[in-house]
C-alpha cells in the first residue's frame, strides 16, 4: 500500500503552495493534464469516430466510477455539468397537488439548491435550522426533502439515516446533496436507501469543474419520467425518433450532449480516490483534523466546526479576530484556505497533505496575529 | 487577407482524412489543444485562485465571443452544456396557462426540443410540417415558437423572419435553434428581432462537445425569472444569501458552477471563425455547395437538399442506391461524412476544406457504385 504522503507527488501545486482549500476548489492531479490532452488527441485524430468509441458512453461510465465510490451500482449514476441541473431533474419528475407539495429542507442547503425550489410558486418551501427540525417537519404533505450530507458553511454531517426513514414513513422522496461528502467521508446511498444523490467533483473527488453527479435509486429509475429532458435519454437517441421513450436506468435522467472535456479531465481524480479508499481517507481526516483543533486549541484561537467525529466532515473552522485580513495575508504567504462570514477561517486538508504543513498553517496564523501583519489587509478585506 | 486553404494546417486530421462531417462534429482547431493545456495549467499552478482570474466569468467572457458571431450584444448571450438545458431555462421563465398553453413547432426540430416540450402535460403542443405552416398555426393560444434556423436532417433555412413576425403580433415568444446555422449560416439575432436564441459547439463553430450557447433578448432579460437557475444566476453569487436576486442580463439564466473546461476547448474554433467573417464563410460554402451539385448532377445522383442559395445551409445530401453501405465504405476509404435515413449522403464541408477534396468523394462515391464495393457492407449496415 503507497504511504499517502507519496501521493503528494501526483499533486504538482504542491511544489510551491499549501494547499488546504479542498473544500473549495480541490487540487489537480497531475493526470488530469495526461487526460485532457488525451480529449484534444482524440478529437484531432478520430473526429466524428470518437462519438462511437467512447465519448457518447462516458456519461455513464464516468458515472459508474463516481457510483464505486458512493456505494452506486452500475447504471445508476450519470453525470450533468452542476448539481444544479441533477436537482432540476429530479424535480422535474414531480408535479406536486396541493396536498403534496411541501419541499423541507434545511437553511443551510447550498444557494442553487435553495434557489431552485424557492423559485417555484406551486412548491410550499418549509425551511428548518437544522436535522432534528428536518425529522420534525416531515409530514403527509411532503414532496421532497432535499438535504445536504455534510453542509457547506459549518461543515457539519447530517443524520441522513433518521431523514430518509422519517421521508419514506411520510410518503416522500429525499435527495441527498453530497457534495462535501463525496470522497471525505465515507457515504453508501444504497445502505442509506436514499432515492436521489447529488454531487460534483469540484471539491474533495478532485475532477475539478464541469461535473456534476445525479444518483436516482434503481426502482425509481424505472418509472420515473423526467420532464427536464434530451436525446441522450432516449432508448435510441440516434434513431432520432418524434417521440420519448425513455432509456434504462438513470440514462434517461441525461439531456442533450454530453460534456465531453469536463468527463476526461474529472477521472484523474476519481482514480486516486478509487485505488485509496474513502475509508482510509477519512481515517486520515479525521487524524489531521483532531491535529487543527489541538493545534488551535493550543494557540488559543476559537473553533467553529463540530469537534464530534462523527459530526465532523473534512474542514476546520479556526476563528481569530479579523480573520478575512488574515486569510488574506495567509494567502500572499502561498497558503491557501478560505473563511465564512461570522465563522473563521476554513482548513480543507485532504489525504495528500502533510501534518507538517497543519503545523504551518496555524504556526502562521499565529504569527501574522501576534506581528500584526494582517493589519495592512484590514482596508481592503472590508471593501468586499 | 488569409486564403481560406491556408487554414488547412489549422486542422491536424486533414492530413490524413477527408472531413465532410462539420455538420456533425467540426474538425478540432490545433489551438483547442493549446487550451486544454492551458485549463489544466491554470488548474495545477493557480488552484482556486482561477476562479477570481477568469474562471467564473467563462460562461459570460465566452457567451459574449459567440455572440458575436450571431449579432448579439455583449451580455445577451451565455454558455451551456447543451442545447437541452438553454432550452429547458427558457422554458422555465412561462407559466403556461389554459388560454395560452400552445407551443407550435416543426416536425424538423431537433428531438432534445421535441422531447422536452412534449413531456409536459401543461403545454398543448402543435407539430407543423414545415414554416409555412407554422405562421399559419400561430394565434392568441401560442406561448412559445421554437423553430430551427436550418434543420438539423434536410438542412433546409427556415423563414425566420416571418414567423417572428408572426409571434409576436399574436403576443408570443420565439425560440430560434442556430444550432446548425452558427458559423456557416450569416444570422443576426438582433436583427431578426428574435427572443430567444440557442445553439451549440459541435458543429460548425468547430468548438467541441460541452458548450451550448443561449441568447435573450436583452429587454427580456430585465424582466424574465427562470425558475430552473441556480446560485450562478445570482447577482452575489458569493454572498450566499438565502433568497434569490436575479443578476442582470443574460447571467440571470445561468445554473450553477460553470463548464470550465469546455469553455476553454470551445474558443479556439470560435476565433477562427471571428477571424475569417461568417459572410466570407457562407460566400465559400455557398459556391462549394454549388459545386458538390454540379459534381452530384454530373454523376447522375439524386439530390435531396434544397438547390436555392436562399435555403441551402451548410451541406447537401446526395442519393444513390444503398447509400448507407456506400456511406461505410466511404469511411473505410477515410472518407468522414453521414446519412440520413430516406435521404442519402450528407456532406458538409467547412471553410477548410478543397475544392479537390469535393470531387474526390462524389469520384469516390461513384466508384464505389460502380465497382460494387459496397456490396460486402450490405449486411452490417442492415443490422443497424
């Protein structure tokens, strides 16, 4: 088994950065270059050929490989541009009544996803502050409840079982946005039995933008018919029929054309999040997060995210005044990291990061607090 | 000013294929390989720090280059993954209403646009044979048109200006699919006062898979709310606040975290065609289309495009008996072109290609029939 601090090799923004944004914006695997060069050869050489050799297929296939490491049989998960449109879809299959139009979610489900539902006037959005209040809320009149895994501004897990069995009891459909989960904390959707995951590569599968994933469970597959939808879902898309009919499996949950370049430069991550294993990977994490909250808690600084482990996704949120100044100065020291408004800053690292440079990072922290030299940012930090 | 055969050397598989498919999928520009590299360079050295350095404007910087080419001011037009999803947002902004629920449209639409507006129970869809009947068919009812400037299997020009007229005196929206009209076709969706405009990437533009382009009537971008969007269509995307404010213009109908690397792939064929003038491209297809006919008439087969310069798009579709067998045959002979069934062979030559190239596959059409080398095909072709 490779140690993972061999895997830094495969990492080259490493060289000259400390890189704990993973949350955000994952680092690039240095095959993701090999992979979309490999798209430009293809189409260069093979042109129209390529449809048939592969590209038409990669949807699913690239699909597949984000199902092995969600807990996704094969055939069940397909690939969209953003999280987004998989959610758009999935709606799409529904046309609430007025005795079943509630969407429950959670404040702290991600903007788009928020967005998307506030949007419709014949949807009845009940918004709760937290698990519990999702649990409780769940009623006769509920459509969908769509919640986040891990969320997005606290880094906190969700208890996602107690929410799809309340779902179900009530006659109801639960999509799972696991966007900060996928690929940091260990996530089975078949074990969960949600009906709808969603997710993308930005963050912690390292695929970067353009890739988004839609999981649909098998038996909903079968008798969904999104409403939102393209020639790719079609049995025979290329039989260019006048009528729908829909494919198998979650392909008939696909559009129009695929997204080609985005697919091949996703897959570099994916594979090194296959050979490792979620499971190490989140043991790793949650080592090097105990590590940040010691470190943290030794320097005195305050600690915003979950110290429960089984409450604690991939990020700490560390807080000391005027922190958006210093994640500036932080920044121009090459490490980068992010913070949230009223919370701290945030420390994404992920299974290629050394302890050494968690040791760096609040070393710093401490420093450009004690030095003052976050001072100089105060002017400009207040200007956004 | 570049002769036209001078770009030839911007198309690395001309040296080794006849490519008439750009109808299909446009030959890849050598610099689309640049780009590519390009993305996954800024990726690898720059991390999150690209979406502050271009990344998240992509969608708007590149939407406004294919505007552009298709007449449409900065800030009318945004990037897609496909044609489905432009479509599908648009759609979002109507509430469909029993007085106004009809969508009148051709029998020729691409079927990603039949599909979608036929699977809505709410929309009372009216199929029309050709432009003709679709002015006739609009009335007080109609609620959207969307009709294709050139159709995708005869490659006929559609009568744009007449139906948007017509639309509009009876109070509805028009949708035009540029998809295969863009970069071989002049079109100004400015002057044609149309509402809505799509199309893609794939085709002509030369700019790969990924990239659908949608243009709004920059007043209707003021008032309309699409409720398919996402936390793109945000005018704060990065304050993350719970309700919606729709940014102004075209951005409003963007979804969530953009296609990067499409996006990238996608400009090289665009700056091409910038660069030569989609009128001296028409001018040159014009006369090769006029040549393939001559060559077509000369061979004795039969034609099944329109002959008149004012409804000619980019390709013609020569008949000859057993053309599917024929059409493989040609492939093997690396000869990339398509059919259609009932029709023939489609060619669609592009800016780059000769003149000699034209008559080497009616030559080598001819040959085939003659010689009977189509006839070890017959059986594969007929299990498909």
């Amino acid at each position: 088994m490779r140690p993972l601090l061999d895997y830094r090799a495969d990492f080259p923004i490493l060289e000259h950065t400390t890189y704990l944004i993973n949350h955000s914006l994952g680092a690039m695997p240095r095959a993701a270059e090999e992979r979309v060069a490999e798209y430009a050869r293809t189409w260069r050489e093979r042109g129209i050929r390529a449809w048939g050799e592969g590209w038409w297929e990669m949807p699913r296939t690239v699909g597949d490989q984000v199902g092995r490491i969600v807990g996704a049989p094969a055939g069940s998960t397909v690939m969209h541009q953003n999280v987004a449109i998989a959610e758009a879809i999935v709606l799409s299959c529904f046309q609430p009544t007025p005795a079943r139009n509630r969407v429950v979610y959670e404040r702290g489900n991600f903007p788009s996803v928020r967005y998307l539902y506030q949007a419709r006037a014949d949807l009845d959005v009940v918004v709760c502050e937290d698990d519990g209040g999702i649990v409780d809320a769940i009623d006769e009149r509920t459509l969908l409840v769509p919640i986040s895994h891990v969320l997005f501004k606290s880094g906190e897990i969700q208890d996602v079982e107690r929410i799809v069995r309340r779902a179900h009891d009530a006659g109801a459909h639960m999509i799972l946005d696991a966007y900060q989960s996928a690929g940091i904390v260990p996530l089975d959707v078949t074990a969960l039995g949600v009906d709808f995951a969603v997710g993308g590569s930005v963050k912690w599968l390292c695929g970067g933008p353009g890739n988004g994933w839609l999981y649909v469970r098998p038996d909903l597959a079968e008798r969904l018919e999104p409403t939102f939808t393209g020639w790719q879902a079609h049995e025979q898309p290329f039989a260019f029929e006048e009528e729908m009919r829909y494919a198998e499996g979650a392909a008939r949950f696909l559009t129009g054309t695929p997204n080609v370049p985005a697919l091949y430069a996703g897959t570099a991550g994916y594979d090194l999040i296959e050979e490792i294993g979620v499971e190490r990977i989140r043991a790793n994490s949650l080592r090097q997060t105990d590590l940040l909250l010691e470190l943290a808690d030794a320097a005195g600084f305050g600690v915003a995210s979950p110290r429960e482990h089984a409450r604690r996704g991939g990020t700490v949120t560390v807080h000391v005044d005027e922190f958006p100044a210093v994640h500036r100065e932080l920044a121009e020291r090459q490490i980068l990291c992010d913070f949230r408004p009223g919370a701290g800053i945030r420390i994404g690292p992920h299974y290629f990061t050394s302890d050494d440079e968690l040791r760096h990072v609040v070393a710093q922290i401490a420093e450009i607090v004690e030095t003052g030299a976050y001072v100089r940012h105060l002017g400009a930090v207040a200007r956004h």
